[in-house]
C-alpha cells in the first residue's frame, strides 16, 4: 500500500465523481481543441483562397531604367529588355532556406514578333503551373497541350481576326489556336502565350527567362525575408513582393487567431473555475476521511499528495479525452461552417499543449482545497473522536 | 518505547509512567464565552495497562482521548509520553508519532469506504515505507488475529458492524504502537457482539498491549484493570 493506491481506489470506486470532474475538463479542453482546430483549418482555407489570388513574389532582371508603364500603359513603346535569366538556374529558387514557404514558380520568356505586319508580344510559359496560378483566366476552347498549341487574349483575336482552330504563323513554326482568352481588363488581352521552349526559339532566346512569378504562402515567416533570400540567390535580378496581397492575406489571419485565442482564454477562465469548484466540493465531501488520515499519522504532505495525485489523473484524463473530443468535433463540426473547407489533421502539438494545460488547471484547481484539507484539524475533522 | 528526544520537563513523581497527564484543561470558544470542556485532569497510564476513562456524554472524556492522541492541543497543562511533552512537537512531528506509538480506534469505525478491508488495515503501513509484501503479511496477519482472513476483499459496507469494529481494530494495531486508544468502541454495537469485541481488546492487552478506552458504558469497564471517572471536566479514580 503506498499513498497512489489511495489515490486510484477512490478514482476507481467512486467513479461518478471521477466521471464529473472528467467531464468538466474535458469540456474546458475540448472546447479550446475545437476552436484552435477550426481556427487552423480556416487559416488554412484562407490561405488557400488567397494563394489563388496568384503570384505574390516577381523577380525580374535588374534593371538601372526606371519602368515606364502604369496600369497597363507603357509610354515609349515596347521596353527590350536585354538582360536575361538563365532556365536552368531557376530551381535554385527552391534551395532557399524558406523553401517550403514557396508555392507555385512560373518561368516565363517575353518577346515581341512580327505577325501580319504588326508587333506583338509574346509570352512563353510552362502552362500547367501557369493555368494553376493564375485560375481566374476565363478562356473559350481547351486550354494548350502541347508545344504547337497557343492561347491568345482577345484583344489579340480581335485585332487579327483570329478563332479557336486557326493557325498562325510564328517564326518558322506554325500554331494552333486552341483557346481565346476572355477579356481580362489586364496586360494579358493583348498578347500570344504559347509554350515557353517553342517562344524561347522564336525569340532567340534558347536557354533564357525573362521574368519569374513566385506564389508564396508565408504562415510562419516574413515575407520580406523570402524575398531577401531569393535575391541572394539571383543577384542579377530585382525581387519585389506584391506586399498589398500578403498583407491582406497575413492580416486576415491573425484576425481569426486573436479571435481564437481570446475565446479560449475565457473557456479556460471558465473551466478552471467549474474543476475548482467541483474540487472544492470533492474535498470537503472528505473531511472525515482526511481527519482518519491524519489521526493515524498521515502528515500534511501526505494527504496533499493523495489530492494532488487524483487531481492529475483526472487532468490527463480529461486532457486526453478533450484532445481527442475536440478534434473529433472539429472535424464534424467543420463542413458547417467552412464551405467545402477540409479537417486540417491532428495537431500533436497543440496535444501536448492541451494535456499540459489540462494537468496544470486540475492540480491549480485542486491546490487550495488541498492545501485546506491538509490543515484541517484532525480532530475537528473526525469531530466523533 | 524508546525516546531520543530530549525534554526540560522533570516528572513530578519518582515512578516513571508511561503517560502523565499533567493539570491537563481544555477551553472551547463558543461565540463570545468560553466553554470548559476540560477543567483539570491530572492522572497516569502505566505501560501494559487498561484503562477506562468513564463518563456521560459531554462529560470531556472524548475530548481527553484526542489530548492524549495528540489530535487536540489543549489549553493547560501537559502530557508526557515517556517523559516527552508531545506537545511542545510541531504538528507534522505529532502526525508521525501517532504513526509511530499510537493507534486509534475510532467511535463508528471510521473507515475508508473506497477501500477493501486489506486496503484500509495498509492504510497506516502507506506511509511506512514497508516493503508490498511485508505489508501485506502483516495485514493478513492482523486480519487473521482479529478473525477476518476470509473477508480481506470485501469493501466496509460489505459487512456487519461487528466486522467493521474489527477491521477498525486491525488497522490500530497493524504497525503494533506501543499505545492503543479506543473511542467508544462497542458503542454501536449489540451487547453479544459488544462483548466479543471486549475480549478481543482484553486479549491484545494480555499480550501487553497498552489500551486506554472511552466509554459510557459501565458494563464494558468491568473488563479493564481500571477506570478513570469523570464527571463535568474532572476526574476521580476508582
């Protein structure tokens, strides 16, 4: 028999008490588990509907001309631009130490051409990653499978009198219009985008990039400091972040999080006090008991550990049991209040927060009335004797 | 028993006793008067004896049974355990004397209802630092003594009140304390049961046992070897 026997028995035999005082914790932490869970996976659809937004990062070659353009008005015609990046170098992009912190990278070659005597501008793209960044692009017809295939804006349509399934001449190659691009408002109206290697070789410009678009996500980390680590790596290149949209982005997370975070500090006030209460009662309920424990000799460090002991107990319990309810509210819970959003998995670290908080609310909730218990005078508590 | 503790009281007699209870008073504060449960008692408990400390209720002999089990500080006077004043000991220092000298047998059983028998007969070894296996010989032991080997597994609620006096009674005696204190302890029984539990006690004591027991009951006294009458918070001997 050593003092944790004391302590188990009377979790064990008196389980209504223990199932109550469970309870109460398990409602504190699941609520708080709840929440923090939700809370993660809106941040997550947040961030994912932001991330659609598209690029937020532009790397460009660095240039000592000042750009002459504003809302898609260039003054002083088309800007050459000389200097350029080479391809291969391009995944060096994701060697940087944030590179998890980095979404999508959409290499692009630009050139203008002659077509029926006019000038126009060519962008070439890898576009798979450039239909996915910028999912907003509207567009009649399939979008381009192969390398002879090109989707033009319609502008472009409109000023050649183009249609989906006409061919058109570029360089020495010819193409096929496969799909037109719904009017946008936006540079793309009135350009060709074809697949980057054929543009690169009706350009000139095997080998090279001229621009690179960056889609970062930037939960844990400034995104100033992805931009600094990206232009180490591109020294001949000028990296800008689109700062509006990460700051939008940013902000709207940390709005959800304070709110978060400030309901479950009141759930914790809340749930302490219902362990606190429920402990006092559970103590002075054993008044007696504590007085036989002290008339046979137990000290006051004794019965405090009897106390202490079951108030852990029950903390992990209920922390194990809030953990694992929570999430699983969290996950039932969630359909209903974001559309379409999806259960952003358990997270181990807010377990091991949440058994912690859990053990610590019960012993801090159990530590006054045992402190009580333990100087109760033995012989008012026995009173009989 | 042996002491190791040094005390600056002298005994005012030349026979060392096991327990003096020295101009011993106890005031209780009721509101703004004060009550005198204990006026002043001064009497002995020689080692191997049994006492009866006899009264009505109200009389202050339960209120004497927790002085002496250092449960109660009083308000005057002294008890010397072995020449040790135990109340010039912190409380935590008093809590391990119980542990060690002193068993109670407390007025209706007082046991542990969460507890199996074997479990609340432990209860004072928890603290011990006794070895699992020792301590349950010992329990099983004391179990046996008291003529309860076969109902170790039951819990307190599980069995009569006689059984339940015995288990009260195993408990107080399973670390073996030199000092047995009884608090009414046929008080809540029926007279057959009442008296096997008297020999019971008698048995102990005839093996050296030192009991001192409260009652009111007459009857009981006539076991012990002597009584200590008290009447409104004093006492007399017979």
């Amino acid at each position: 028999m050593k003092l944790h026997n004391i302590s188990f028995n009377n979790l064990k035999r008196r389980k209504g008490k223990m199932i109550f005082l469970v309870l109460g914790l398990f409602i504190g932490i699941a609520t708080i588990v709840t929440l923090l869970s939700i809370t993660e996976s809106m941040s997550r659809d947040i961030e994912d509907r932001l991330d659609q937004f598209g690029a937020n990062i532009v790397m460009v070659p660095r240039s000592e001309n000042l750009t002459l353009s504003y809302g898609g008005i260039t003054m002083g015609g088309v800007n050459y631009q000389t200097v350029e990046f080479d391809e291969e170098r391009i995944p060096d992009i994701r060697t940087i130490e944030y590179s998890k912190n980095l979404g999508l990278v959409a290499p692009k070659v630009l050139g203008a051409t002659t077509v029926k005597g006019k000038e126009v501008l060519l962008m070439g793209v890898e576009f798979e990653t450039e239909l996915q960044l910028k999912n907003w692009w509207q567009f009649d017809g399939t979008p381009p499978a192969a390398a002879n295939e090109l989707l033009i804006g319609s502008q472009t349509a409109a000023t050649f009198n183009l249609s989906i399934g006409d061919t058109l001449a570029l360089g020495s190659s010819d193409f096929v219009i496969t799909s037109i691009l719904k009017p946008t408002g936006a540079s793309e109206d009135g350009i060709i985008i074809g697949d980057l290697h054929a543009f690169q070789k009706i350009l000139g410009k095997e080998g090279k990039v001229s621009m690179v678009e960056i889609a970062a996500f930037c939960r844990d980390c400034p995104i100033s400091e992805l931009v600094m680590q990206i232009g180490e790596k591109f020294p001949e290149g000028k990296v800008t972040a689109l700062r509006q949209a990460v700051m939008a982005k940013m902000q709207s997370i940390e709005m959800f999080k304070t709110f978060s975070y400030g309901i479950a500090v009141l759930v914790i006030f809340i749930g302490s006090l219902l362990v606190f209460v429920t402990m006092m009662g559970s103590v002075n309920e054993r008044t007696r008991e504590i007085g036989i424990f002290r008339a046979i000799g137990f000290r006051r460090g004794h019965v405090m550990q009897i106390i202490l002991l079951e108030a852990m107990v029950v903390g992990l319990i209920g922390g194990i049991l809030g953990f694992v309810g929570g999430n699983g509210i969290a996950w039932a819970a969630l359909p209903l209040v974001i559309k379409n959003g999806s259960f952003a998995g358990l997270n181990y670290n807010l377990g091991g927060v949440a058994l912690l908080l859990s053990v610590a609310l019960s012993l801090v909730a159990s530590l006054y009335p045992a402190q009580k218990a333990s100087k109760l005078d033995p012989s008012e508590a026995l009173r009989a004797l | 028993m042996t002491n190791n503790t040094t005390h600056d009281s002298a005994v005012g007699t030349n026979v060392q006793h096991l327990i003096e209870i020295q101009n011993i008073g106890k005031d209780y504060q009721e509101g703004e008067s004060t009550v005198q449960a204990i006026k002043e008692m001064t009497f002995y408990i020689d080692d191997g004896e049994f006492v009866s400390i006899m009264g009505q209720s109200g009389s202050g002999k339960s209120t004497m049974l927790s002085i002496l089990g250092g449960l109660n500080h009083p308000t005057r006077g002294e008890i010397l355990l072995d020449t040790l004043d135990i109340y010039k000991l912190s409380s935590e220092q008093r809590a391990d004397l119980r542990s060690e000298y002193i068993g109670v047998i407390f007025q209706s059983f007082q046991l542990i209802p969460y507890l199996t028998v074997l479990e609340n007969v432990k209860l004072p070894m928890a603290i011990t630092g006794r070895k699992a296996r020792e301590q349950d010989k010992m329990a099983r032991n004391v179990l046996a003594r008291v003529g309860l080997a076969n109902k170790a597994d039951r819990l307190p609620d599980q069995l009569s009140g006689g059984e339940q006096e015995r288990v009260a009674i195993a408990r107080a005696i399973v670390n073996k304390p030199p000092i047995l204190l009884a608090d009414e302890p046929t008080g809540s029984l029926d007279s057959k049961t009442a008296d096997e539990i008297m020999d019971l006690l008698k048995e102990l004591n005839s093996e050296g046992q030192t009991i001192i027991m409260v009652t009111h009951n007459p009857e009981a006294c006539k076991h012990t070897s002597r009584t200590i009458q008290v009447k409104d918070g004093s006492c007399y001997e017979h």
